[in-house]
C-alpha cells in the first residue's frame, strides 16, 4: 500500500522533514535493518578478532592491509555509480505510473457519443467500457503479483464481471502464442462499428473520437507490457551492486581501529562505534535499496502501486459514468453572479488574509523608468552614435565595390591621413567620419563604367 505523507509536509515548518523520520512502514529503516545488522556483526567480530586474537607481527600485517583496504575504498566512484542508476530507476518508476491506463477520458467519450437511454443503449456503453477494463485487468494480471493472486485463473475473471462466460469461450478459442490482453480491443472496435451501422453512433467523426481515445488507452496497456519485459540491463545493476558490497568489503577491513606500529607512536582515536563508516553504509546501502524497491513498482512492497484498488476504482466509475449519467443533467440555470459584471467567490475567515494581497499583473508592472529616459527619439543618427555606422556596415554585408578595402578601416593609404585614425578619446570623430563616407562614394562612382 503506498504509504502518503503529503498532508504532514503541506505546509514547510520547524523539524518538518524531521517528523518523517520517527514513521517506520515504508522507512528506509525497514528496508535496510537486516543488512545493518549484519554489517555491524561483521565489524564487530573483525575489531575482535584483532584486538584479542593475533599477534604483535599479526597485527603488523593486518595494519598492511587494512590502509591497502581503506585506499581501495577511494578508487569506487559510488556517488556516481549509484547516483546516476537511481535517477535511471526513478524516471521509470514515473514513467510506468503515467503508463497505467486509467478510463476516464474514454468514459467521457462514450457516454456523449453512443446514444439510446433503451436497454440496447445501454447494453452497447456498458459492454464497451467494460471491454475496456477488461484489457486492463488482463495485462495487469500478466505483471502485478497482487493482481494475479486476486485473479489467479480465468474463472475468478469471469466470477468478477469483468467477463461473460460466452466471453471466456471466445477468449479461450483465439490461439495466440502471446499475451492476448489486446483482444477486448478488438471486440471493442468490433462493437463500436455495429453500433455505427445501428445509427447509435451517430456520425463517422464520433466513431473515430472513440477508436482515437481506445487506441491511446490500448498504447498504455502496451507500454506497460513492454516495461514488463524489457527491464534495465541485467549487467548494469550487478555493476552497481557489486561495487557496493564490495567498497563496505574494504570497509569492513580498512575501518578497524589500528594499533601504532612502533612504541610511543601516537595512533588515531579509538572509535568503539564507527560513526562516519555506519552512517556511509546507511547512506549507500539505502540508495541502493531505493532502487530496489521502486524497480518493480508492482509487486508488494509497502510503496508499490495499488493496482487492485485502481482496479476497483477504474470499474465503479466507468460504469457510472455510462449508465446511470447517460443524460442523467441537473437543470440548467442562471448561475449567482448572472447580474454581476465581475464574480468574487467568499472567502472564510481562515482565508479572509488573502483578499490582501494583490493580484500578480507581471514582474515588470511595478517598475518604474525615469523621465528623461521615456522620451521618443527619432530614427535619426546623434552625436554620440554616429550615422556613418549604418552606412558603413550596410556596405560591408551587401554588394561592396570594388574601391573598398581593408585599408579604410583605420590604416589606410598615406595620401589620406584622415582615413587612418576616426576615432577619438574612445569614439568616432564625426568630421573624420564623414570624410571617409564622401570619398568611398566618389570611388565608387568612379569605379562604375
């Protein structure tokens, strides 16, 4: 059962988060208590072993080994490693809920397009929704564990109302050496023509409103198939579990308190309990136990999928919807602020604050630009820039005459020493400016035949 803490972290508080921590179904401390534990035992009868049990020239070669071990633990990038496989868990994890094929919109289609408030109306839009579910519950039972023991065989399908025993007969006759959830599909299309023919439908864009929304609900029982089948590579979660369980291998090692080699040799603090190491292992094995519960979101874990209950769910509210609201409309009226040009809902006295606050008109609106500055200034060339660069530029990306070149850019020939430096003190001196502009117009006069 998905355990749900939105309502604990609707509002951002002192020790918000921290409450969390003290929940324990769906705790990371559940999930990863008996790998603790052995960790700890471990550890604990190393540290013995050491202390008690060998040797001065043991422990010498323990010590050896055990710094060995501590620097191996450098050479595993494990944030990386597990970093980027979570997040690859993760997306799927999203994508696979967004995959479950949920019958609201086809409801919705169906109960506006398939008419008849007779018997037969009403035959023809429960019969396609339920064909719907049944899809549904068909391919779920091929990838839930939970689904599959409330439906373990055909009978209890059948027992359900999700299929008629003539139904089953149909279902059961079609060999197919592949999963066969798409066969209410078909009957579903099938149906939804005859219902055409009979004028139920009562126009070829309605009937293909309904074959658009089936196909939508049909490609979401595939993807779900699909990520049933094709899992991650096998290869890459051993390469992330094997990195893991052996970096805390070393650590088991390369952890331990070690004695000072030589007398009189101050060695490192003896830590009893391993703070820094017990707390990497519950920060890394907990990673890797997030991937691994989310990985098959449809198994029983504590925050699997609840596909039974959106089974029951799915079913009660499409027949609903077919049936018992086909045209079944509340009067239409004028509504409370028919007179009103503008309409403003109440607001209780836990919410009366807010009428305070004005509403957002953009983050601009508020800004204020000084007076010399709104003024309009013509399209014409000013001192300060000066309108040879136009000209100049324009001459330089369109069809430049042969008299321009490089040279009237600030060196140009020594017979004209205006043309070497126009500018001044960090600008353009418009009398050297417009000396260039006359005398790249007389050549290209010049240069026209």
């Amino acid at each position: 059962m998905t355990v749900s803490y939105t309502l604990k972290v609707a509002n951002s508080r002192f020790g918000g988060f921290s409450k969390l921590l003290f929940c324990w179904k769906g705790s990371i401390y559940k999930l990863l208590y008996k790998e603790f534990i052995v960790f700890v035992v471990l550890y604990t009868m190393l540290s013995i072993i050491y202390r008690q049990l060998l040797t001065k020239e043991q422990k010498r070669l323990y010590t050896k080994v055990a710094k060995y071990c501590n620097r191996s633990t450098d050479l595993i990038p494990m944030s990386f490693v597990l970093g980027f496989y979570v997040t690859l868990i993760v997306n799927r994890w999203w994508a696979q809920y967004t995959s479950i094929p949920l019958p609201d919109q086809l409801m919705c289609v169906i109960s506006s397009n398939v008419h008849g408030k007779d018997e037969r109306g009403r035959i023809l839009r429960r019969t396609l929704i339920r064909y719907a579910n049944l899809s549904a519950l068909l391919i779920l039972r091929s990838i839930s564990t939970r689904v599959l023991k409330r439906f373990p065989t055909m009978d209890h399908v059948v027992e359900a109302g999700f299929m008629t025993q003539d139904e089953r007969k149909k279902f059961e006759c079609l060999h197919s050496d592949f999963n066969k959830y798409w066969i209410p599909c078909v009957w579903f299309t099938n149906l939804a023509a005859q219902a055409r023919r009979d004028g139920r439908i009562r126009d070829d864009v309605a009937l293909r409103l309904l074959m658009d929304e089936l196909n939508l609900y049909r490609a979401k029982c595939s993807m779900l198939f699909h990520y049933d089948w094709i899992s991650i590579p096998l290869v890459y979660t051993q390469v992330v579990t094997i990195a893991v369980y052996s970096f805390f291998a070393f650590c088991l090692i390369g952890r331990q308190f070690l004695e000072p080699l030589e007398p009189g040799q101050e060695g490192d603090l003896d830590m009893y309990i391993p703070l820094s190491t017990l707390l990497q292992f519950f920060f890394y094995a907990g990673w890797l136990k997030v991937a691994e519960q989310i990985i098959n979101p449809f198994g029983e874990d504590d925050d699997d999928f609840e596909t039974n209950k959106l089974i029951d769910r799915n079913l009660q509210v499409s027949l609903l919807s077919v049936d018992d609201m086909y045209q079944n409309l509340p009067p239409a009226v004028k509504d409370k602020y028919w007179n009103e040009s503008t309409a403003q809902p109440p607001y209780t006295t836990a919410t009366a604050a807010e009428t305070l606050k004005p509403s957002f008109l953009g983050s601009t609106f508020d800004m204020r630009v000084c007076e010399d500055t709104e003024q309009s200034q013509p399209m014409e060339a000013s001192p300060a820039v000066p309108r040879i660069q136009t000209p100049l530029l324009s001459r330089f990306f369109a069809a430049a005459s042969p008299a321009i070149s490089i040279k009237h850019l600030g060196w140009g020939p020594r017979g004209h020493p205006h043309l070497q430096r126009p500018w001044v003190d960090g600008g353009f001196d418009p009398e050297a400016v417009a000396c260039i502009e006359e005398e790249m117009e007389d050549e290209s006069q010049d240069s026209e035949p």
